[in-house]
C-alpha cells in the first residue's frame, strides 16, 4: 500500500527539520525523524515481539504514517518555541 499521494501537504514531505539537534555519543545518535525512516518504524510498530514489551497492538502501515507525521509536526511546533 503506498500511503504517499498527491494530497499529502508538503510539510508532512519535509525531509529536515530546522532547529531540532542531534545528540550523538559513543554508541547511540538521537536526530528528528526523517521520511526515510518510515519503513523501519513501521516494522517497529507492526512488531508483535517489540510491542511486547512497549504494551501495545501491531499498527498498520497508515496507523504508522499518521503518528509518524504527528511526531515529526510536533518537533516543528517545539523547535519554534
């Protein structure tokens, strides 16, 4: 199912968020999400043996898409404060 399509704002397509920065260390890198994260995060959210432990139902490709872009709207409206 491609759950990109012609009515998908622009915002929602944005690679890089402004403001937002890395943390890195030795052995661990913590930036924004990205659109190329999407297919990993939703086999993370589909993961029945993950979920296990995060006490939550498998998501759909569209359920993942939907919180993806929640998380990544809300780091913008953080990094304008």
């Amino acid at each position: 199912m491609d759950i990109y399509g012609p009515t998908t704002p622009p915002e929602i397509l944005q690679i890089a968020l402004v403001g937002i920065p890395i943390l890195e260390t030795e052995h661990l890198r913590l930036r924004s999400f990205r659109r190329s994260d999407f297919d990993d995060y939703a086999a993370l959210r589909a993961d029945p043996e993950v979920l296990r432990y995060l006490g939550d139902e498998p998501w759909d490709r569209a359920r993942s898409w939907r919180h993806l872009a929640f998380l990544r709207s809300e780091e913008r409206r953080v990094g304008k404060e």
